[in-house]
C-alpha cells in the first residue's frame, strides 16, 4: 500500500497487489492494482487486473480493468474486459490486447459502421 501521503519517483515491479493512494512518478506493473481517488500515476501501468479511481497519465495495459467515475485517464488503454463508470474521464485510444499483439504482425481489418468490440462494458 503506498498512502496518500507519500510520493515514489522510479517504477514499481510486484508480483502482488498493489494498492496506491499517493503519487507515482514511474511506470507501474503487478498483479493486481487498486488506485485511490486521490492517487495519481505518472507512467504506465501493465496488470492482469486494476481498479481505477484516480488520475493516469501514461499507456495502460491491463486484461480485466475497471475505471471508476472519479478517474481521469491521460492516455491509451489496452484491455480484455473493461468496464467503465459513467463520469470517468478518458483521453486516448481503447483497443483490445489481442488487437494489439496481432497489430504487430499484420494491419486490423476495417470494422464496419456500428461495429462493437467484445468485453466493453458501460456502467451506471
């Protein structure tokens, strides 16, 4: 847990979960990461789950990411699932992983007009 009065400068590597209510100056990558409403990170954040309440600034790399209404996100987000609160801020592109490792290897096809992608959810 890094509480909210501390500030940490340099990445974070865990391979537990990590809960941040500070500040993070540096990339992030664990298991599973829970940020505070008051939290902000400063760099990019790769998990296999993350619960998102404060602000990010940087690319986020997560399989199971839910962002909260108090977030403001500053960046892209790559996921598997994702749930978003109605209220969150996100400034960036919204792709899938798996689009993302097959972008290296051949261009996404064009989707067609009004084409969902799975594991987008919208909650209220």
């Amino acid at each position: 847990m890094i509480g909210t009065d501390v500030t940490i400068r340099g990445d974070i590597e865990a391979s537990v979960d990590l809960h941040v209510d500070g500040k993070v100056i540096g990339n992030i990558e664990c298991a599973s990461l829970v940020q505070g409403e008051s939290s902000r990170v400063e760099g990019e954040i790769k998990a296999e789950s993350a619960r998102l309440s404060g602000e990010v600034q940087g690319t986020i790399e997560v399989r199971d990411l839910v962002v909260l209404k108090s977030a403001k996100i500053n960046g892209d987000v790559s996921y598997d699932t994702l749930t978003i609160e109605q209220g969150a801020t996100v400034d960036g592109r919204f792709a899938p992983l798996r689009a993302k490792s097959t972008q290296a290897a051949r261009p996404a096809p064009e989707k067609a007009e009004g084409e969902t992608q799975q594991g987008l959810t919208l909650a209220s």
